[in-house]
C-alpha cells in the first residue's frame, strides 16, 4: 500500500498559515498578510466553486472582526492594516461574482435580480453625486458596509436549487453560530479576551461598540454586552437569526440542526439586544400565518412590511410609555441592559426623519458616507444629522439614494414575492420560510437599519429566487440518439 503525496493545492493551504504567521511576527503589514493568508486558504478550501466561496463569505465575517482586533493586539495601529482586513468578505464575494458572472450572463435573471441590481447601482451613483463634501474614502466605507452584501443575492441565484450547495452555506452558517456563541460565552463568563481590550483601547474614536467597551473599562459605563467575533450585539444577533434560517431552508440533519438552534438561542440570550429576539418572534409568527394561503399574495406580504412602519412606530411609542418607564431599577448589569428603554426613543422620529430627507433631497438622498460615524464632520443641516440617528431601514434607503432608493427596494421586494409565490401555486416550504425571514427582518429594520445589511439576508433570498426560477423554467427535452425520426435527427445533430 503506498502513501499518496499532497497535492499542491494541499500544500499551498499548510504553507499560508505559516507564511502569514512569520509575516505577523515580524509585524508592520502582518495582519493585513494574515487577513491575504486567510482570503487564501478559504478560496482554496472553497475549491472556487460558487457555493464554496459564499460559505467562505459567511465564514470571513467574523474572522475579519477578530483580525481587526488583532491590528491593536499586535501594536499595528495603523488605519491601513484596520480597515484593510476588513475588506475580507468583500474580496471573497468578489472571486465568487467572478465565478459565477459567465452563467449569470449567459441566464436571463430574474427581475428580482434586476431590481436589486438596479437599487445597488443608483446608491453607488447617489454617492458619487453627493454634493457635501463626503471624502471619498468615506463614500467607498459607506458603500462596502451598507450595499455591498446585496450583491451576493446573484451568486446565490445560481445554486438555490442545489441541495448540496445548500448543506455547504448551512454547514458554514452553523458553524459561524456554533464559535461564535462559544466565544461569547467565555466572554460572558471569563471576561473580554486579550483581543477585545486591545481593540477596545486602540479603536475607543473609531468604533462605537470599541467605545462602550473602553468606557466600561475605565468606570464610566455600567453595560458590559457580549458582542462574540462580531462588531457589535445587534451585529451578532442578526447574523445569528439569518444563520438559523439558512439551516433550515438546507434541511440539514438533527445534530446540525439542534447545535445550531441551542447557539442561536445562547448567543441571542447574551446579546441583550431586543431586536434580534424580534426578528426570530416575528419571523416565527409570520411562519405560522403563511400557513394560510390567501395570505401568500405579494400584495399582503409587501403590504404587511410597509404597515410594519407605522406599527412599529406606535408600538415603540407605546412601549416608552408604558412599558419601560416604570420598570424597577436593578444593579444587575445584564437585568439591566434588559429592562431599561435602551435606544427605543430614537426611533420614534423616523416619519419626521423620512420626510426631511426627502425634503432636501428627494432625487439622491445625502449620498453615502454622510454619517458621522464615518469619520469627517460634514455640514449637514440639525434636521439632517438627526436623520442618521434614526435607525429606521426606510430613513437608511432614502439617505443613501432618496426616493428613488426606497422605490427600488420596494420593487425588489414585490418582484421576488411575485417570484416566489407565483399565481395558483401550492405552498413552497423554503418560499414561506424566506418571506417570514423577509418580514422579520423588515421589522427589525424598523428598529435598526442595519438589517437588511446582512449577508445573511441575501443570501436566503437569493436561494429561494433561484429555486424558484429553476422550478418555472420549461422542461428541457433531449432527443434519443435511438429515436430515428427527422425531427429528433435534426434537434440531436
């Protein structure tokens, strides 16, 4: 019996970890050499298949925090090397449009697709046309941060109906879960890790969580949340929930399955975030009524997510009032991140917010990279800055793209519902899945913006618009070789 030799793709993958750790010991670039080490092995694990590399994007979102984190533990502070190993997923979806953009030409898309397509573009042109100054560095971050994870919504078109490329996100998705509800964990218990003090201290001015962190640290702020290998607790929530519904629109087996469930619901425990909980509750809920088939039209389902707005605004406003204002004061800092109001007051301005950007700027919107956690001060007029701080998705889209923005991604919206449930259709269990995921998001998004942010979210319904268009598609009939009629002679020549 002999020993087969490792291949050259085996070795290339044992020698990048080494290469990058001799890079991080003699420092100057080694993070970012890490973060190319890391892009690398999970290109090489993925195979460059379209599948593989999108479980590689799930799987750099967290490990790109964790090496932002290392900039400041391997005294690398530098804003190259911070904001350059952020760009890890990003380079990951790159090399997967670029596997898939051959088929994606040569297939006709979806008009979900189109629409989305469209929503990215006009944001991209907002910014260029943003008329305040934005430095462009700002304008690039905002774009990277807050658009980019749409575009993995047409790779995903390609596989959503490949159940083994589906197992290969799931496994990657529950993975995610799994670590990630660990590491919070220990820092529940044991205390932020070494990487987390150092990235709290180095990163205080540049990032908000980093910023609580660091107060907390020296006795200024009584919260101490559990944020595991993601920016921030709402972050990890959301990627959580959107992990949990990748698993089980792949229907993977009962131990993935349990494993992921008990990490979601340890990690939405310690992320003292109310949000993520509303996003699973509604979802859940959402799930259940579109049981009922009258209630699986684009029209109830887009009805239902713009209704969420008003909604949310008068239950959030009934909640201030009524609910948290006259809680119990507790000194249990975890008890009390839960019962007090938190944030919930800035939402309730959103309408007002709404309606003075598309005041102002009704074509563009402020373009992106106007928010002052972008870094420079810009002069934006009181009612505008306000608008930033309103945490409300449809405030988010018309500050990034006006009107426009807001009507393009309602359009999306409609078109992969219509896609999803076609007219006369039985129930698809996926469809049902992803159009609760949808209105659980959408109302999350009325709380925080930054859901519809996530790649999870894409990604869910990417797969299910590509189920879709595979099972619509007219049977393709291949001529026998063994049928001797002209007909078949002229379509098999």
């Amino acid at each position: 019996m002999t020993t087969a030799r490792p291949s050259g793709i085996t070795l290339l993958m044992l020698a990048a970890p080494v290469l990058a750790a001799a890079g991080a010991v003699l420092g100057g670039s080694g993070v970012v050499l890490l973060a190319l080490a890391c892009a690398l092995l999970l290109a090489l694990g993925a195979r460059l298949t379209i599948a593989g590399l999108m479980a590689a994007v799930l799987l750099a979102e967290p490990l790109a925090e964790a090496l932002k984190r290392a900039v400041f533990l391997l005294g690398e502070d530098s804003a190259a090397a911070y904001y350059g190993v952020q760009l890890l997923p990003a380079a990951l979806l790159a090399v997967a449009l670029a596997a898939a953009l051959p088929r994606l030409l040569g297939a006709r898309l979806p008009t979900s697709g189109i629409w989305l397509a469209a929503l990215v573009a006009w944001i991209g042109a907002a910014a260029v046309a943003s008329s305040y100054g934005t430095p462009w560095f700002q304008r690039l971050g905002a774009l990277h941060q807050e658009i980019l994870p749409a575009l993995i919504f047409l790779p995903a078109l390609l596989i959503g109906a490949d159940p083994a490329a589906r197992a290969t996100l799931a496994r990657a998705a529950a993975l995610v879960c799994i670590v990630s509800a660990a590491y919070g964990m220990w820092q529940f218990l044991a205390g932020y890790t070494g990487l987390d003090l150092a990235w709290a201290i180095g990163a205080a001015e540049r990032s908000i969580q980093a910023g609580k962190v660091h107060a907390w640290m020296i006795g200024d702020s009584w919260e101490r949340r559990i944020f595991s290998l993601f920016p921030d607790p709402f972050t990890w929530g959301q990627a959580l929930t959107g992990a949990l519904v990748i698993v089980l629109l792949a229907r993977l087996g009962p131990g993935w399955t349990l494993a992921t469930w008990a990490a979601v619901l340890i990690g939405l425990t310690l992320t003292q975030s109310r949000t993520p909980w509303l996003t699973l509750a509604v979802t859940g809920a959402a799930w259940l009524a579109l049981g009922w088939r009258p209630l699986r039209r684009p029209a109830v389902i887009v009805g239902a997510a713009l209704a969420g707005f008003p909604l949310t605004l008068w239950l959030g406003g009934w909640a201030y009032d009524t609910l948290f204002t006259g809680l119990p004061a507790t000194d249990d800092p975890f008890l009390r991140r839960y019962l007090t109001v938190g944030t919930i007051e800035a939402r309730l301005d959103a309408w007002a917010n709404l309606r003075d950007v598309l005041t102002a700027h009704p074509l563009t919107g402020l373009g992106a990279g106007t928010d002052p956690r972008y870094g420079a001060a810009l002069p934006l007029p009181p009612a505008l800055l306000a608008a930033h701080d309103s945490h409300n998705v449809l405030v988010k889209l018309a500050i990034l793209g006006g009107l426009p923005a807001v009507v393009l991604f309602l359009g999306f919206l409609w078109r992969w519902t219509r896609e999803a449930f076609p007219a006369g259709s039985i129930v698809c269990a996926d469809a049902r899945l992803a159009a609760a995921f949808l209105l659980g998001s959408q109302a999350a998004g009325y709380m925080n913006a930054g859901i519809f942010l996530t790649w999870q979210y894409f990604l869910v319904l990417g797969l299910v618009a590509g189920a879709a268009a595979v099972a619509k598609a007219p049977p393709q009939v291949v001529a026998s070789r063994l049928d001797q009629s002209p007909a078949s002679r002229r379509i098999v020549a």
